[in-house]
C-alpha cells in the first residue's frame, strides 16, 4: 500500500505533537502508514514582521488571514502525487459537516492537505482557489481550525489498512454501518449489581449477532433517529424497529 501523506497548516505546530503523536496514530506513523507534518504559514510571510493577517475590506471586528502565505505554504507542499490523487482542505465552520463517510472517502486520498484558519477566517480566495473542499466538525465556532484538523486526521488514518489491531474494526464503528454501535461489555461478568447480558455469554454467534444488530437499531432509533432514514435495513431490522414504536418496554433491553 502507498503510505499516506498528510500535511497540517496552521498557525500553531506545537498543538499537534500529542494528540497526533500517540495511540493507534501515533503507532501508524511509527508503522510507516502515515507521513504526518505540520506546517507553519508564518514561515513563508516575505515581511520581516512575519504577518499573517489584516483588516477585511469593507471594515468589521477582528482580522482576516492573508492569502499569499496559505498560497506559498501549499505549493511548497505539493510534490509528485498525481492532482487525483490530493485533496487540500479548509477547516471551516462555514461548511458541510464532516462525517464518517467523509473519512472514508479522504482515506482512499494518497495526500491530504488541512488547512487551520483563525481570527474572523480565512481571505475567500483560498477556498475558492487552492482547496479542494471546507469541512466542518459541528454547528459551533471554535478558536481555530486545529481541533478540526485533529479530528480529521484521527478518523481517516485509523481506516488506513494495518492502523488497527483488527482488520475489519472500522467496520463495526458508530456510523460505517449507518448506525450506531451496538454495547460492548469486558470482565468481570458481574461488576456490583449489574451482570453482562446472558446472550453474550451463550456462545450462540447467530443469537450474539441478532442481539447486536437489534442494539444497534435500538440505540439508533433513541439517540439518533435521523440515522435511519438513510440506513440499509432489512426486513428483520424494520420489523424489530415497529415493534419499538408501537411497544419499546417488550423489546428486549
């Protein structure tokens, strides 16, 4: 497999060093799956005073950020990899969420560029003319792209193939499936009251499987109900989903 490159622009490098530099990512750059930088647009400010903002035209509160430094800084990142091949990203409130079929769908990308504003955003032209796309993580403004970046970089480098101890554990993931994951239980069988479901324990895989599926369903129908308008559901699931409509105490917890 192409490793997978993926650059941060921002701001504030020194963000990234623990959140991207343990756990399952931090084990897939030592495992040589992701090549991960980050990289500073002050660095690549022709001023002696290294600026990155100004005042928007048109006037308003705060400071916009320039556009030649975003502009330099991509193209000193941009290499050999084939156009189709890249994606440059804006962290951004001001668009689509990012979702887990987003993940997906950046993880079959050989380079991913996330690009971090701050202040009151970024100059237009660099959404318009240098990335790709503008991802949101949520309907809230935050202090700056890097958290967003994080989150990115997490969700796409954990379905990179080898990130993670079981090869089909993305998979079975809140949102893959189009629903959310069904409970998970460990030892001890009994912790003060409360005992691990009976099913789980009957080493009866079919019954197991069944008890999942019909978890997931029911958490999804609580929590998130939009889910499943948009899910593939069989005939079984959408029987199992009346049945808690029409009687949600019967159904087995």
């Amino acid at each position: 497999m192409t490793q997978m490159r993926i650059d941060i622009v921002s701001l504030f490098p020194e963000m990234f060093a623990g959140p991207l530099g343990c756990s399952i990512i931090g084990r897939a750059r030592e495992a040589g799956l992701v090549d991960l930088h980050v990289a500073n647009p002050r660095d690549f400010t022709v001023d002696k005073h290294h600026i990155v903002d100004d005042y928007p035209f048109g006037g308003g509160s705060g400071m916009v950020m320039k556009p030649d430094p975003f502009f330099a800084c991509v193209e000193s990142l941009v290499d050999s990899i084939a156009t189709d091949k890249r994606r440059v990203i804006l962290m951004s409130p001001v668009a689509p969420r990012f979702c887990q079929a987003d993940a997906e769908r950046l993880s079959q990308y050989e380079h991913l560029i996330l690009l971090c504003g701050h202040y009151e955003g970024v100059d237009e032209r660099v959404r318009e003319h240098l990335c790709d796309e503008a991802l949101s993580i949520g309907d809230y403004v935050l202090t700056g792209g890097e958290l967003p970046a994080m989150i990115v970089a997490d969700t796409v480098v954990r379905l990179l193939p080898g990130a993670l101890g079981a090869e089909d554990g993305a998979a079975k993931d809140s949102y893959s499936s189009g629903l959310l994951e069904y409970p998970q239980y460990t030892r001890p069988r009994q912790y003060r009251q409360w005992e691990v479901p009976a099913v789980l324990l009957s080493g009866n895989h079919a019954e197991i499987d069944r008890w999942r599926r019909q978890q997931s369903l029911r958490r999804t129908w609580q929590l998130r109900p939009d889910l499943l308008d948009a899910a593939a559901l069989s005939p079984a699931d959408l029987k199992y989903l009346a049945t808690l409509k029409n009687r949600p105490d019967e159904c087995e917890k």
